[in-house]
C-alpha cells in the first residue's frame, strides 16, 4: 500500500491509505518514484492548512500533481525527493526532484522529474524550488554591478535570495528581518543581517519576501529615489496596507510583482523552466544551503507538524525548511499511532512537542 497526505479540512489533516500505483510499462514515459523526502514550504503550506487559498485564484495556485480542488480536500505539496524504481531502464535506480506533494510514492511523466546530481544529497536537494523562486526574483529585475541590494524576510525565499545575490558583485547586500535568531544564523554564513530599525537607506533594489505588510512599509523606505521593489511575497486572501502617500510618488518608486509560475519576463523568451531548474541544481552545490535545512520530522508526524507551523510558536518561528523523512514508509507504520499536537524530537533535527 501507498499514503498520500490530505488536507480534509481547515486545520485537518492526516494520511490516506491508497492502492501502490504502478508505471504503465508500455509508454516509455512514465516513472514511479518512491519518496525518500519531503519538504513544507511553509508559507503557501500554511495557507493551504488554514483555507487561506482565495477562490478567484485557485486556479493559478494548483500544484503540478496536486489531487483535489481547494479548499478541501486537497493534498498539495511541491517539494519532493525519492528514487525510480519502475519505469525507462535509463531511470530505474536514480534520484530525482519534482513538484510533487506530500505521497510516499509518485507516477509521473518524465518530463516532469528532474536528476539531482551526485554531489547534492536527498535534503538539500528540498531547497531546489526555493533556490529556482530566487533566481526568477533576480532575473524579473537583476542587480546591476556595484548596487546596493536589501532582501526584506529571510524566511526560506529569502535566505535561499540572499545566498544567490551573495555571489554577485554587489556594493552591499543586506538582508533584514526581525528575528534575532535568524540574523544569527544568516551571519553565520557570512551574510549582513540587521533588524528592520538598523537596515540601510538607499538602495537600487529592494526584495521584499516577508510576507508581511511591516515588511513591505519598511522595503519602500529603505529604496532609493528612482528605485524599484520587487514584491516576491504571497498574501492568499490578506490584502495588505500598501504605503502609496508620504514621499512614494515624489521619489518615483516602482513596485513589480514576482512569481515563480511563470519564467520572469526578461528570460522567458530565452529560458525553458527545466533549464531555470538546471540552473537553481548548479547553484545548490554551495554548502551554505544546508544551514536553510532546519529541522525533520517523520511522514507520520505530518499532520501534527501542519497544526504546529500554523500554530505561531517557537516552531512556526525558527523555520525555513523543514524536512519530512519517508525512510519507514514502506514498512507497514501507522501514521495513525502520532497523535495530533506531537512531534517529536529525532536526530534529524530539531522538531518539537
């Protein structure tokens, strides 16, 4: 038997016992992939918990292999790692990445699969989706040489921005957010990391990632006269405060949208999505990503995981991607035995009850 995860409803999940699917054989086309690895992309993962997914948008919000409609039942998800093992003989034994939701086993064209490079391991390999998000920020308006750069919300967008920016050959790059541990952990990795209070003025580009509306008020501050911020945050159905008075028209500041569905304009001409994910592959060999990787849990632990990131405590505050484990799934574990409310320490990393 397989497990797909399902958001049943706002704030319910849990796993779902299903028939193991099977490549057809006779396309050619189609490989099975048996999870190793799973990834929440927090944000959208939580919004999707909560029912946040605004109706009129639904749509351009479905996952690749998303089964169901929102808002429930739904099982969504778009970070995933495993191994084919049925399928083209060229694949059979081979790690993969795709756009996958949270299931312990996946069969899909393709097209849609993408070979992780032996260098990269199952985890690192999660952060592929965000690392392709920030090199479609810095391609929809790409810093010049010698600018002055700030990255807004060092969540995992963000910190996976800031390490791409960190290798051009910026006059400054600051990456700014709130949480003290956070910049910690981003100086840690030889980034500058200020509070929103301590963050420089002036800047040619201005990322904003946070999510929040502080953070977008604080990004329009710190752009300089002529300058453009690059809102690369997701609301769901909040509709933030968005400072237009005060000195915004007098210093001309442009505002333009990011979003990783489609190849930013100035590349789409020229660039395919698979070669956009080659790409973020190339960039995931700096070690520097690993950092990003912040906690683990079990598959079973999913369901109570959700309920945690929505839940606004130390968990929800610390982390950037947190990585779900599938080494038990084929042995007959009961996702049913994990209560709601816990989940629990292992030596992955750090989760909490």
């Amino acid at each position: 038997m397989a497990w797909q995860y399902w958001t049943e409803a706002a704030r319910q999940g849990g796993w779902r016992e299903v028939p193991t699917p099977h490549a057809d054989p006779r396309s050619g086309e189609e490989v099975r992939i048996r999870t190793t690895a799973s990834a929440v992309s927090k944000g959208t993962e939580t919004l999707v918990h909560t029912g946040g997914i605004p109706a009129r948008i639904a749509g351009l919000m479905r996952a690749p292999h998303q089964l169901g409609e929102f808002p429930f039942p739904v099982s969504y998800g778009y970070l995933a790692v495993g191994i084919v093992d049925e399928g083209p003989a060229e694949w059979i034994g081979r790690r993969v990445f795709g756009l996958l939701p949270h299931h312990s086993h996946h069969v899909v064209p393709v097209d849609d699969i993408h070979a992780v490079p032996d260098g990269i391991g199952d985890h690192r390999a999660l952060l592929a989706g965000a690392v392709e998000t920030g090199i479609n920020i810095l391609w929809q308006h790409p810093p010049r040489i010698a600018d002055r750069v700030a990255i807004v919300g060092a969540g995992m967008i963000g910190a996976s921005t800031a390490l791409l920016a960190s290798r051009m050959p910026l006059d400054r790059l600051e990456v700014v957010d709130s949480s003290p541990s956070r910049r910690a952990q981003l100086s840690a990795l030889g980034l500058a990391a200020v509070a929103p209070e301590e963050a420089a003025g002036d800047c040619d580009v201005v990322i904003h990632t946070s999510g929040h509306q502080n953070g977008l008020a604080r990004g329009l501050e710190i752009t300089g006269d002529d300058a453009t911020l690059v809102e690369a945050s997701w609301y769901g159905d909040d509709s933030p405060t968005v400072p237009l008075g005060a000195d915004f028209h007098a210093r001309r500041l442009s505002i333009i949208a990011s979003q990783v569905g489609e190849v930013a304009a100035g590349h789409r001409a020229r660039r395919t999505r698979r070669q956009r994910m080659q790409a973020a592959f190339r960039a995931l060999e700096d070690d520097r990503f690993d950092a990003l990787l912040t906690g683990s849990s079990s598959w079973c632990e999913l369901p109570s995981l959700m309920e945690a990131l929505c839940s606004g405590g130390e968990l929800a505050a610390e982390t950037l991607c947190h990585v779900i484990d599938y080494s038990r799934a084929d042995e007959g574990a009961d996702p049913g035995a994990v209560q709601a409310g816990e989940v629990t320490e292992n030596a992955s990393g750090p989760t909490r009850r």
